[in-house]
C-alpha cells in the first residue's frame, strides 16, 4: 500500500496520477489535517483517508509531501511506526535525506524527490536521489511510482538542490516568459485571447520540437534567426537586456533559496 502525507497540490496530483495509471483506489491512502479535504479526496478518488499513525504501521511506501517547515513534525508523528522494512520517499524542497533518517527508526530507506506542478496533466520533470540507506531497489520503486506523472531522472543528492531549481521551479519562470510575451503582443495591439494563443502554442511547439528532434536548442535557434531578421533584432535585445545573465542569477538563487530551506 502506498501512502501519502499531505494530500495538497503536488501529493493529489501524484494521488491522481497513481490512479489514472491503473492502481486501484484500495491501494492507496491519504493522510490529511481538515476533515472537509478528507471529504473531498474520498469524494472525488474513492480512496480511503487514514492517521498518520495508520499510514506509518500499514504502507510499504510513504510518500511524505508537506511544506519544509512541516516536515519535522510530520516525522515525529511517524517515527516511532516506521521500520526498515519500508520506503519513505520525500517530496520537500531542501529537505536532506540525512535529515529524515535522523528522525525515523534505524536504517529507513529514504528516497527524496522533487516532481514539479505539470504532474496534474502527466507531463512532470522529476528527481529523486538515494538516501544512505537506499538500494537501486527502492530508486526503481521511487522511479516507477513518479513515472505516472510523466519523465523521471535520478541525479546525486548533492544536485538535488540545483535540479530543484530548473525543474522544481522551472514551470514558473515559462509561465512568467509567456506573461511577458502575451503583454508585448498586447502592447504591439493583438487581443489577449489571441496574443495567448499565439504564445502557448509557439511554447508548445518549441518544446515538443525539443524532446522529439534531440536537436541542441542553439541549432534550434539558429534555425530561427535568419540574417538581418526579426529573430536576430529580438535577440540583440535580449542580450542587451542581459537576459541570460539574469536567468542564470535568479537559477542559482532558487538553489540557494533551497538550501537555506533545508538548513532551516
């Protein structure tokens, strides 16, 4: 049985997805603090919604998916429960492997993960790293239970923090370029409804383009920016603006905002 601990956005979208991918609601269970969102994963997943207590004596993966600031409680309501005999995947920006063996019984198998938000349509970028007690069996456990929101990768721990910031977070800065790009076609006088359009399925194509041509994105690029165009002056401008550099400024900053998370 698997269970999940914190059902909020990211721990339903996995619930869901767990489903859509053929495992039958009596197998997994959720772990919730508001009766009303009891209610409604019952309602809407026919799952059942347990304790915590119950989650860490009867699941052979838990699958704890709270806030970093909540993670420390969260463990100490399991502690006890919980032996070596299980699984137990984190989903917690920041939060070290080292850091949950050390609230768990002795030589826990910890995985930590970080999917990202496109796992609601089966499209999520997800990592997950080995604990010190973690053997390939339990990354192949991990990976095939993330496999049913979409693409997983396993990466060093010590990447986990970095990976947190391209993937993690990296669905918010597409957002914020297609925000950009919607408000500049609003400025040049397209409606909004069809600058949006025109900006999601230009994202769209590019990133499919992406995965399927294995094309490096410069050559992609390239293929775009003809001489004395409209691609190149666009580009000048990016340059101008230092668009990389601040790209590059703001990923690292989400590697060290995940630190400081994990510290704290």
């Amino acid at each position: 049985m698997i269970a999940i601990l914190g059902a909020g956005k990211m721990g339903e979208a996995l619930l869901s997805g767990l489903l859509r991918a053929g495992r039958p609601p009596s197998s997994v269970v959720a772990v919730v603090r508001r009766e009303e969102r009891a209610t409604a994963l019952r309602e809407s997943y026919g799952v059942s919604v347990v304790s915590a207590a119950e989650a860490a004596k009867n699941a052979s993966v838990l699958v704890v998916a709270v806030k970093p600031q909540d993670m420390a409680s969260a463990l100490t309501e399991i502690s006890s429960l919980t032996d070596p005999g299980q699984l137990v995947i984190s989903v917690a920006a920041g939060i070290t492997t080292a850091f949950i063996e050390q609230r768990l019984a002795a030589q826990v198998p910890v995985v930590r993960a970080m999917p990202n938000t496109p796992a609601v349509v089966d499209e999520a970028m997800s990592v997950i790293s080995a604990g010190a007690y973690a053997r390939a069996s339990h990354l192949s456990v991990a990976e095939e239970l993330f496999e049913s929101v979409g693409k997983v990768a396993r990466v060093p721990e010590a990447l986990q923090d970095a990976a947190t910031a391209l993937s993690g977070s990296g669905p918010a800065y597409v957002y914020y370029l297609v925000e950009s790009m919607v408000d500049a076609g609003i400025l040049l006088g397209v409606p909004r409804k069809t600058a949006l359009e025109l900006v999601i399925q230009a994202v769209y194509g590019a990133a499919t383009m992406l995965r399927e041509s294995g094309e490096h994105p410069v050559i992609l690029r390239e293929a775009v920016t003809s001489p004395g165009g409209t691609t190149i002056s666009a580009i000048r401008e990016l340059e101008n603006h230092r668009v990389r550099a601040a790209v590059l400024s703001a990923i690292e900053a989400a590697r060290d905002r995940g630190r400081e998370l994990g510290a704290s």
